[in-house]
C-alpha cells in the first residue's frame, strides 16, 4: 500500500474529520436515538465510538499506548459539542510537531507493535470517511469526498482483511455487501459490509 506523504496524509484525515464533525452538527436531540448503518448503534453510540476512537488516535500520536485511553468516553448532556471538541482534539494532536517521526502504539489493533506513523494515520481515515457515510446516512443527508480522500479510503480498504476476520466480535467493518454500482463512497462502504441503500 503505498501513501501520500504524510503531511498531505494529515490534511486528508483532517478534512475527514471535519466532514464528519460537520455532518453530526446537523444531528438534533431527537435525532440521537435514532439507529444507524452500525447494526445495533444508536446514532448516540455511534457518536461517543467516534469521539473515543478520537482521543484513542490522540494519545497514540503522543507516544502513549494505554488502553484506558481508548475506554468508551460518556459525551455527556450534549454529545454534539462533545464530538466537535473531539474532533478538534485529534486534528490538533496530528498536527503536533514531530507527529510524523513517532511510532503509534494502537493497542485495540495489537499491543505486540506500534504502527507508523502514515500508516496509523490512514486507518484513522478510512474510519472517517466511513462514519461520516454512517452520520448522513442515519440523518438523510449526503456527503461526498474529493478523489484525493477517496483515492486512500479505498487504497487502505484493499487491504482490509476479509474472509472470517470479518465475521469476528467487535470487528470495525463487516462482510462485503454486493455493490450494482454507484458512487466511488458507495463502492467503499459496500466493500467495507455496509449497504449502499441502508436502510432498506
């Protein structure tokens, strides 16, 4: 798999990121109960995952590999707000100096090794890209990405694993769902086992 370089990576996630931060700005009180294209989740829940996964990649950009780090964050009496300030935080921290220079610790993928730097970062993109689908879909909106986000997205899905790995408890994408064409996001998320009509 080969990647931009990282600062152009940085900006990338960053620009998926605030997509998503945007979409869920449009998300009322009412709208948090709502269920999303994550089987299970209420938009609430899929919300206080992303924020958390935030703060997880955050401490991870810092060196700091403690799993209670990535521990289910509470967002509080407005998980809206609470979002936005988590996706500011990350922004911030992958824009720290040196980011690029240091190893992420990702325990939730491994405790045996860290990751790269780009290439931690890329799995944080791809999640973002794909929740931000999840937050529109769940709320009936719409969202699109520039080719150069979507060029990665699906470069890292490619190597995804699939097969059983799939089928695993807590694993963040699902089996492959037929695709009959569409849109290169639709693609994505179909490969990634989300259907592109959810929820019919």
């Amino acid at each position: 798999m080969k990647l931009p370089a990282g600062e152009v990576l940085i900006d990338l996630d960053a620009r998926a990121v605030r997509a998503s931060a945007e979409l869920a700005s449009e998300a009322g009180p009412a709208d948090l109960a709502m269920a999303t294209p994550c089987a299970g989740w209420t938009l609430a829940d899929l919300l206080a995952h992303m924020a958390t996964q935030h703060y997880g990649f955050a401490a991870a950009s810092r060196g700091d590999g403690d799993l209670g780090q990535w521990k289910l964050r509470s967002l509080g009496d407005d998980p809206v707000a609470a979002y936005q300030d988590a996706a500011g935080h990350v922004i911030d921290a992958f824009a720290a100096d040196g980011v690029l220079d240091r190893p992420f610790p990702l325990p939730e993928f491994t405790t045996e090794h860290p990751f790269p730097a780009e290439q931690a970062i890329s799995f944080h993109l791809i999640d973002y890209v794909v929740h931000s689908w999840d937050v529109a879909r769940t709320l009936g909106l719409t969202v699109d990405f520039d080719d150069d986000i979507l060029d990665v997205a699906h470069d890292v899905a490619a190597v995804v694993p699939t097969g059983p790995a799939r089928l695993a408890p807590g694993t963040p994408f699902g089996p492959e769902v037929a695709w009959k064409g569409g849109s290169r996001l639709d693609q994505l998320v179909a490969y990634l086992g989300r259907s592109p009509a959810w929820p019919s």
